[in-house]
C-alpha cells in the first residue's frame, strides 16, 4: 500500500480526495488529534446549534419526526387522544435527545473516523485549542 492512499482503518493517512479542500485548512492530522485528546493536551470546541443542525440533517430527523407528527394528528382525530399525545410527546422527545447529543456524537465519530474528523473540522463544527 503507497503512503498516498487512505485506509479507513489506518488513521495516519491523508484524507480522501473528496475531502481535500476540507482538510487543507486543518493543521492537525487525524492521528495527532486522537493523541492529543486522549492525553488531554488538545481543548475540543463543538458549536451546539451548528453540532444539531448538522446531525438532524444526516439523520434525516424532519423526514422522521414528519410521520409521527402526522400520525399523532390522525389518531387526535379519529379520538384516541392518549395514543396522540404519546405519539406527539414521544416525536419531541426524539428531537430534544438528538439535539442535546450532537455534540458528544460529532465528537466521538471524530476521534474514531478520520474521514468523518475531516468533514466536522473542514466545516468549522469542531475546533481545537492546544496542541
């Protein structure tokens, strides 16, 4: 295997050509950035509104929370008001907990996938501080 490929299981590697333009404005390769953190010289920085918008937006949270809203509205019609509410609370809830999450899921799908890391830190969601 040349030094220029990237491997998914080796870390050390550059960054998929997709990512390129990304990656040129990080400084701290994937490898560096897992040393770091783990050793606790590297500050991570998640913006939480950013970290939600981009997690429901991958998770294609509005074409989820869609049917159950939907579905909490037909039963509220048909008349059974309590399966409604569970339905309609139970959508919310959905949101919250991914909302609250983002940040934490953003930060550990970044220390365990360097493409990923690439993304989230070519994009701005995640910064660092230390070395």
């Amino acid at each position: 295997m040349s030094s220029l490929s990237f491997n998914p299981g080796d870390h050390s590697g550059p960054p998929p050509a997709h990512l390129a333009a990304l990656a040129a404005r990080t400084s701290l390769k994937h490898s560096e950035f897992v040393a770091a953190y783990t050793s606790g010289r590297l500050k991570v920085t998640i913006a939480p509104k950013a970290a939600s918008r981009f997690v429901s937006g991958r998770a294609m949270l509005p074409w989820l929370l869609l049917p159950l809203f939907g579905f909490a509205a037909a039963t509220a019609l048909v008349g059974s008001w309590t399966i409604s509410v569970i339905f309609f609370v139970g959508a919310l809830a959905l949101r919250a907990v991914t909302h609250m999450t983002a940040p934490g899921y953003i930060l550990h799908r970044a220390l365990s996938d360097a493409t990923f890391y690439y993304e989230v830190r070519g994009l701005g969601l995640l910064r660092t501080e230390g070395s």
